[in-house]
C-alpha cells in the first residue's frame, strides 16, 4: 500500500473515498452529508455521534461503512440495565481453576452504540475509557484494542424518559455529533421501493484495516498554512464567552465555549476534507466546511438564546 510521494497517496485517499460513497449510496438513499462527516472521522481517527429520531437508517448506514471497508464491526444496544463488563468483558473460571478474560463486544474496529444516553453514566464512562485510550482495563490488566477503532454512537433526540444525557466532558470525545434529518420525499420514494421488494444491494469491500491505519497518518502529515492554524484557533476562541475573542453577541447567547480539543479536530478534519476535495493542504475553507458537527455540541447556549429560538448551527455560523 506504498506510495511513492504524499501527492499519490492523498490521491489514493480521494479514489478511495469516492469509491466508498458510491458503494455505501447502492445501501444509503441521500444522507450524503452525513456518510461524508461519518467517512471524514474514520479517517481522522476520530469518533462520531448520529443524532436523530428512530427510522433513518443510522444502524443500516453503520452496517454498510463497515462492510465497505472490510472490518469488523458490533453493535452494543444500550440499555437501562447495561453493565461495564457488558461491553469490555469479564474474567471467569475456567475449569483449570485459573481465571482468563472473556472479551466483550468493544473488542472490534467498528462499534455501534445504539442509544448510548439509555444507559447510566457508569457503563457509558466504559465506552468511553475505550474511546480516549484505546484500551481497555480489566482486573488490574489493560487489553488493546484492535486499530482502526471507531464508534459511532446514536442518540435519540425526543423521547428523554428515562435517559442519561452524556456530560459534557464525555460529549467532548466525539470528533462529530452529525444530525440527521428527514428524506426529501423522492429520496423516501426510493427507501421505501428498495426496502419492500426482495431486492438485496450487494456491496464491495473498497479497503481494508492495514490500509485504514495507513491513510489516517497520510492525514496527520498534510501540512497545514498558519493562517488556516490561526483561523480555526480564533474560531474555536470565539465561542467562549468569558474569552478576548467573544463578540457581545457570543457573551449573551452562550455560557460556555468549545475547549481546545475542538480545535485540534478542526485542524485534523480540515485536512482529510482538503484531500477528499481534491487539495493538498486544506484553507478556510475546509474549516468552515466542518464547523458545525465539530463546535454544535461542545457549546452550552444560554436562556437567552434558547428564549430566541436561536439554534447552536445558528451561533456558529455568525462566527464564521
């Protein structure tokens, strides 16, 4: 999977890409936005969160990016009574009367995380331990995980009855939270065609997990102009209302900005957006593209703002 300069492997990288929406739009109707921020943080190493309400294929479109890119791939529902050792696993006795560890469904590339605000905050910080570290402990014993690791988790917006909202600082270790919205009504016209006769889409494996690995450090090693540095920084400083950088309007509408790891996401997402356009090194541009599923969640509006109607998207792009 060697390539002899960065310019032939960022073109690899944007083939690619190509290649897997056109696999994953055989499975997917629409949803275009949200395969590419959901592609954009498998390539940047990073996690996502899909926010929408029942029926929009959020499992489906899981199931589909992980058969295209040849991994392994669980799905964890959550639930009230879901335990840590759940999903990390737990050590039994075996019959040679010495403990060994049984692994749990976090041992794979992919995760789905149906539902993760239905389970309290103890099995959540679980997930979200394996998230950060890449590992996970068991007994005094920590376990790596297999790379590429990747979840992706969904929330359901409305029904709040008895769910544990993430905290903000858990909120925080998603890369992107990506809202998903209704099909148009040609693109349900579509769904509902394919999806009621016994056709079944087959799709091809485009890539693989060695070279997964390989284009997320091709990724990390796009240079990047310091102004693009300096915008997304500003951006991010923007957002905090008790920072230099807050406009009045900032200092009304939000009680709380995006922390710096925001900032490190804008820089990384930037970049594989720059690739998968077709640049070698990413512009304002790139930034502004991925603002708002990096910065909608790591921002607390105020009572002002919600009085207003004002959203978060809404906020963010009077930043711009």
């Amino acid at each position: 999977m060697q390539h002899h300069t960065d310019v032939e492997a960022a073109d690899a990288l944007k083939n690619a890409f190509e290649k897997i929406r056109t696999e994953i739009g055989k499975v997917i109707i629409g949803q275009d936005d949200v395969v590419k921020s959901v592609l954009i943080s498998v390539f940047s190493n990073g996690h996502c969160l899909l926010v929408g309400v029942p029926g929009l294929a959020k499992t489906l479109l899981v199931q589909t990016v992980a058969q295209v890119l040849d991994l392994d791939f669980n799905r964890i529902q959550f639930t009230p009574d879901l335990m840590p050792s759940d999903i990390i696993g737990s050590e039994i006795l075996g019959e040679d009367r010495n403990f060994k560890f049984i692994r749990g469904p976090i041992f794979s590339n992919i995760i789905l995380a149906d539902e993760i605000n239905r389970t309290p905050p103890k099995t959540q910080a679980a997930l979200l331990e394996a998230m950060q570290e890449k590992a996970v402990t068991a007994a005094g014993v920590t376990h790596k995980l297999a790379q590429p690791f990747f979840v992706l988790a969904t929330q359901n917006p409305i029904e709040q009855e008895g769910t544990y909202p993430l905290p903000e600082a858990q909120l925080d270790r998603f890369m992107f939270n990506v809202s998903l919205d209704y099909p148009t009504f040609a693109e349900e016209l579509q769904v509902v065609k394919n999806t009621t006769s016994s056709l079944k889409p087959s799709v091809d494996k485009i890539l693989n997990a060695e070279q997964i690995v390989y284009f997320q450090q091709l990724v990390r090693n796009i240079p990047v102009a310091d102004n693009v540095l300096e915008y997304a920084v500003k951006l991010v400083g923007k957002t905090r209302p008790q920072g230099e950088l807050a406009t009045p309007q900032v200092k009304k509408m939000l009680n709380w900005g995006a922390g710096p790891r925001a900032s490190q996401f804008l820089i990384l997402g930037a970049k594989c957006h720059a690739v998968i356009s077709g640049k070698y090194s990413p512009d304002i541009e790139d930034v502004q593209a991925i603002a708002k599923p990096i910065l909608r969640h790591r921002i607390v509006r105020s009572y002002h703002a919600e009085a207003e109607g004002l959203t978060a998207d809404k906020i963010i792009e009077g930043l711009f």
